[in-house]
C-alpha cells in the first residue's frame, strides 16, 4: 500500500487518546487520520477538535488506509472485524487495544496472514504518559512494528512482549494504574487520620508518588535501596515497615495482579 493513512475506529475514550496523542502530540497530519464511530456525535466532536476526516462508512477509508487502529469494546470487536473483512486490502496493519482479543482471532475474523498488531495500553495515554505494550502477529515485519511503534510515541512508553504474556500484561499494566491510584487515596486517608487537612495531605501523598517515580525512572537503583536509604535505624520508617510486612502489603499486591491476570485470561477471545 503506497499511503501511509490512519483509519481509527471507536471513538471512545482509548480511541479519542489515541488520535489526541498521534496528531496533537505526534505530527501527524490530521489530513491523513479517518475516525469512524458508531455515535456519531462522539465522532464528530473529536474529529474536530483534532481536525481530522470524520468518516461516514467503513468503505468510506478502510481500504485507503494502511493502519486501521480498532478501539471498540472486546464485545463490538468480531462483528466489525466481519464488516472490514471484504475491504482488507495487502499491507495494511491492523492494530487493536481490545483487551483479550488474541491476534489469531483477528486473523480468523479477516484473513490468515493478515498483518495484525495488539496493544495493552493503560489510562495515563489520555496525558502522554502511558505504557503500551506490544504484540505482533507472525505476518508484520520489523521494520512495521517500528513504524507502529513510532505513532505510539506521543502516548508514552512502549514494549515489546511475546503474546502468551499478553494477560499478564493486562494485570500488571492495564491495571496497574487503579492500584496506584487506590494508594493515593488511601494515604490522603491516612494523612486525615494523623491530622492534616485533606487538601495538604492530598497535595503532599502525589507529590510523593510523582517524586518517588522520578527518582526511580532517572536512577539506576533498585527501589529496595532507595528505601533503605530512607529507613534509618530504630527510626519511623522501619516502624511503618513492620506494619507492612506484618499485614501482608507485598502479598496482597501479588494477589492482586495475579487475580487480575486470571480474570484476563478468562476474558480471552480466540
Ligand atoms: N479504558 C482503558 O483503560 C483501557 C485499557 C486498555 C485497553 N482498553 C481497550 O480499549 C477499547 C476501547 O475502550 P474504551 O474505554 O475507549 O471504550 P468506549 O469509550 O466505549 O469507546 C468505544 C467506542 O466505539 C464505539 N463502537 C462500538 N462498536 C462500534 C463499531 N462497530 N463501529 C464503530 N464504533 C463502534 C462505541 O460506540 P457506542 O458507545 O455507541 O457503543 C464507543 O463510542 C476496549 O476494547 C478496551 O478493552 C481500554
């Protein structure tokens, strides 16, 4: 396929990050991007906001473009992927965030070989602070994954990983921010309950969380060790430790993403 065209359908609020991210943050010309959602107002209102094409019908840009990025619920997946079918043409790349949508299936809802990229990305896209991970079917190149990589850019961070840990990834990544946020939330609680206002408290919990994160994405070290530089002997922090440890925290979370997990993998399709 000669163009470089981008066909996103859903509209929603995966799909609208997606769109905001690659023309807003990314460059792309909006004179290249197609939205296409069922509701028609949603469609409407983010194709003009990110000045893209508002696309009447599937057959309208399916079969002009070379990536189709498909945002629908899992549930309203196969029923669209048997309405592109008849418009799939050579070298396009199909790329869905469906959550358990396995790339076989989409292969056996278009064609077999068809070039198919899924995508695990978590809520803090909608800011460009994401991660996506990634998974390719057998028929995209390198070179392709590179190029669907690069879209993602302005979303935030993507990686690579072999489909089989596609579930993981789901609760680990895809959730991972409701676990974070469930902290947040507790500690401002936590701040109340010692006495300070919930504003200030709420301020000083995120700012934690933001600073904490930094210092960890700009460091080499281990976060065990940042942690030990902050307890030091007989001191608050060790007494907050043993509070932990004792109550099952690290536990509790592994649970967590492994109930996640297994709940992904029994939400699978294909
Ligand atoms: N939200 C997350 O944190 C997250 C994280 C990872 C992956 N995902 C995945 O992202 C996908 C989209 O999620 P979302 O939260 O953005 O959903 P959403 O807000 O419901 O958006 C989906 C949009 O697609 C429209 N739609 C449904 N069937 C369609 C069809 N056949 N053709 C065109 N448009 C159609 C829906 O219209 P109607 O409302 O009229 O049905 C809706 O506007 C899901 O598959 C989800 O698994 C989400």
């Amino acid at each position: 396929m000669e163009n470089n065209n981008i066909g996103l359908i859903g509209c929603g609020a995966m799909g609208s990050a997606l769109a905001r991210g690659m023309i807003s943050r990314g460059g792309i010309d909006p004179a290249s991007v197609y939205l296409y959602d069922l509701n028609e107002a949603r469609k409407k209102q983010l194709a003009s906001e990110v000045n893209a094409n508002s696309a009447e019908s599937l057959d309208e840009f399916i079969p002009h473009c070379r990536f189709i990025f498909l945002a629908v619920k899992p549930q309203d997946t196969e029923g669209l992927l048997y309405a592109i079918k008849p418009m799939v043409q050579d070298g396009q790349i199909y790329a869905s965030i469906a959550a358990g949508i396995t790339i076989n299936y989409i292969e056996s809802c278009l064609y077999s070989g068809t070039k198919v990229v899924r995508l695990m990305p978590n809520t803090p896209c909608l800011i460009g602070e994401g991660a996506i991970v990634i998974s390719t079917g057998d028929a995209v190149t390198e070179d392709e994954c590179r190029e669907v990589e690069k879209l993602l850019e302005p979303l935030g961070m993507t990686i690579r990983l072999p489909e089989n840990l596609m579930d993981a990834a789901t609760g680990l990544s895809g959730t991972g921010p409701a676990y974070v946020y469930l902290f947040i939330e507790t500690m401002i609680d936590a701040g109340v309950s010692v006495g300070i206002r919930r504003d200030v408290s709420s301020k000083l919990v995120i700012q934690n969380v933001i600073g904490a994160a930094k210092m960890l994405d700009s460091n080499v070290q281990h976060p065990a060790e940042l942690r030990n530089i902050v307890t030091s002997p007989a001191g608050t922090t060790s007494s907050a430790m043993l509070i932990l440890e004792e109550n099952g925290f690290r536990s509790c979370l592994i649970k967590a993403v492994r109930e996640a997990t297994k709940r992904s993998e029994e939400l699978r399709m294909g």
